[in-house]
C-alpha cells in the first residue's frame, strides 16, 4: 500500500471516529496529532481538514446525485469515504481525478460492503461528469 493511500485509510479512521463519537468532521484530528502513535502524514491532516472546510457542500452534493439514498441512511464508511473521494475529486488539484475515484473505490473494496464499490464509483462517476458544470 502506497504512502497516499495509507494517508487516505487514516483520514477515513478520523473522519470515521470523529461521526462515531459524535464529534465535529475531524474533531479527533487534534487528538490523533497529540497521540503522535502512529504519526499523522501530512497529507492525512490535509484531507481531514479538507473535507471538514468543504463538509456541507459535500454532504450536499452526495444527497444531491445519490440515487435511492440519503446521506444518513448510508454505511458510515461509506459516507466517508465518498467525502473524501469528493474533496479530492473537487477541491484538491494535485489529486488526478482518476486516482481519487480509483483510491475511494479500492477503500470501499476493503472496509465496507460488498455493494459499496459499485455504488462508490458510481456516485464518483457521476459527480467527475458533472464537475464543469458544478460551482464549488
């Protein structure tokens, strides 16, 4: 597994952690920093703190274009997952949109659901088509 892509497993451990204990998006970012066990790369705290300064239009967008479901009623995982395959895919320029769906799609292969690929990718798919048109 790639640096990035571990970065990516611990920003979702975060975000996930953060949404479980009932924290703001990223609330426990400080507390894995301050831990420093394992460290906390870079690129992890820039994806955490990403999708949390861009959380309601993310969370907007997903309930917008997710077909037959609505942002609470899917897996926790997944949720963030797609949060930051979205902040990639919209609000980091050194992240090629191809990998941000490709690295979204892998993770969803690995921690969720067996549907969760699929539906990952979709919902990705569809906001890459969509991204010209999209003003964020």
């Amino acid at each position: 597994m790639s640096a990035r892509s571990k970065a990516r497993k611990r920003a979702l451990d975060v975000l996930y952690e953060s949404e479980v204990r009932g924290l703001a998006v990223g609330g426990t970012l400080a507390d894995r920093i301050e831990d420093n066990d394992p460290p906390v790369a870079e690129f992890t705290v820039s994806l955490v703190e990403g999708v949390s300064t861009h959380i309601a239009a993310i969370d907007d967008l997903l309930s917008t274009h997710s077909v037959g479901w609505t942002l609470e009623r899917m897996p926790a995982v997944d949720r963030n997952i797609l949060r930051i395959g979205v902040y990639e895919l919209l609000y980091d320029d050194e992240v090629p949109d191809v990998v941000a769906v490709s690295e979204a799609v892998a993770m969803a292969r690995d921690l969720s659901t067996d549907e969760s690929p699929a539906f990952v990718n979709g919902l990705l798919a569809r906001l890459l088509q969509l991204k010209p048109t999209l003003n964020v």
